[in-house]
C-alpha cells in the first residue's frame, strides 16, 4: 500500500542564510569527514509493481520500543518513488563477501523492475513482499512510519513489521570511501 502520510517532496519556506555560511566549495570537506565513519552496507528493496534494489549505507536503528529504523534516499534515486508507492521496504544487511551485490545494486545500469534481480538470489519477504537477498546477514521487513524531508534526501522511518538473522557472520564495511571486510578476534563490547 503506498504512503499516505505527509508529503516528503515538500520544502521548507527559504529562510534567510547566515552570513558565515560555509560556501558550496565547502562541501566536499563534509564528504570527506563522513568517510571517516565506518557504516555496514545495506541494499534496500522494495517488492510489488515498482519492484527495486538500491545500495545504501544511509541506515541505522532508532527505537526498540516501538521497534524503528531509518535509512536515507536521495530525492533523485529511482528507489525514492518506489519506495513511496510500495509503502513498505527491506533491509538487507551484506555480508562480507557481498560487494559485488552492493556494486550492482548502486550502478544505474542495472535493470529497471523485477529483471535486476534475475541474476541474484532472492525470496519475497513474508510480511511485505520485498526481495530478501539470499546470503545476507540479517533482514529487516518495514512499513513507513513517517517520510521526512531531509534537503536532496527523503528519511524514511521505517517501522519494523519482521526481522530475521542469517548464518554469516563477518560484515561488510565501508570506510574511506572503499570496502573493508571485518577481521580478527571481536573483543567485548
Ligand atoms: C556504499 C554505497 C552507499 C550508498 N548509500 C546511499 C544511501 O544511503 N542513500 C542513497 O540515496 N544512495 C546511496 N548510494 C548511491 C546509490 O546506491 C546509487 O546512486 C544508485 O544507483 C541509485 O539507484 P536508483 O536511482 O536506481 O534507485 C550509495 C552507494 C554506495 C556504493
């Protein structure tokens, strides 16, 4: 069912800038901080007739009660619309030796519906239909709690409707702008 919540696309009035406003040549450096934080990688999927896959590392959990996550799609990616006429979304979590997946499913050659994930395996998540890749290390099947507008992003709070943990165990991580795959003995946290 699409989302009938408020409008996502909607801008907030322009409001007047603050003189020291860092200028656009500014922005790359923001780039480059964020490199320096290390996320796991996801592809989010969505089942139905916009059925898509899109890479994302833009993810993190917010609530355990109510149970919410959120993960962050730009305005101008086909999973925007997708995302907002199914309704609903997957989480998949990679595993480390899924970077080929995360490749894929961030290249826009890719085909558009259904057929791009001829090539991958995958099953319909039982609570919303959207394509659970097969080898991932866990999944999260969520309904949109709420769509906020977030500049050339759209935030989509996810509110989680089933999760399950597959039998990997090593993440893939992306970091400095390239992918790293977790070794050595985890410690306590
Ligand atoms: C490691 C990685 C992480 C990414 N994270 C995001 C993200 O969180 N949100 C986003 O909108 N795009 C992200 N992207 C870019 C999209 O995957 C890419 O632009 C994709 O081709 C958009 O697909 P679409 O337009 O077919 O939906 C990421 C790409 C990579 C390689």
């Amino acid at each position: 069912m699409a989302y009938a919540g408020g409008n996502p696309v909607e801008r907030p009035p322009l409001k007047r800038l603050p003189k020291n406003r860092p200028g656009l040549s500014e922005q790359p450096a923001l780039r480059q901080v964020m490199a320096q934080f290390a996320t796991g990688v996801t592809v989010l999927t969505v089942g139905g007739e916009g059925a898509h896959g899109m890479t994302a590392n833009a993810f993190t959990s917010v609530s355990l009660d109510p149970p919410l996550v959120l993960c962050c799609v730009a305005k101008a990616a086909r999973m925007h619309a997708s995302i907002l006429a199914e309704g609903s979304f997957a989480v998949n979590i990679l595993a480390s030796d899924q970077q080929s997946l995360s490749k894929y499913f961030a290249d826009w050659r890719r085909p558009d519906g259904m057929a791009q994930f001829d090539a991958v395996g995958c099953t319909p998540g039982a609570k919303t239909g959207a394509p659970l890749l097969t080898g991932a290390l866990a999944w999260v099947e969520c309904e949109i709690a709420q769509a906020i507008d977030g500049g050339d992003h759209s935030i989509f709070l996810g509110r989680v409707v089933a999760t399950n943990r597959g039998t990997g165990e090593h993440a893939l991580v992306f970091y400095g702008g390239a992918y790293h795959q977790v070794e050595g003995q985890a410690r306590a946290a």
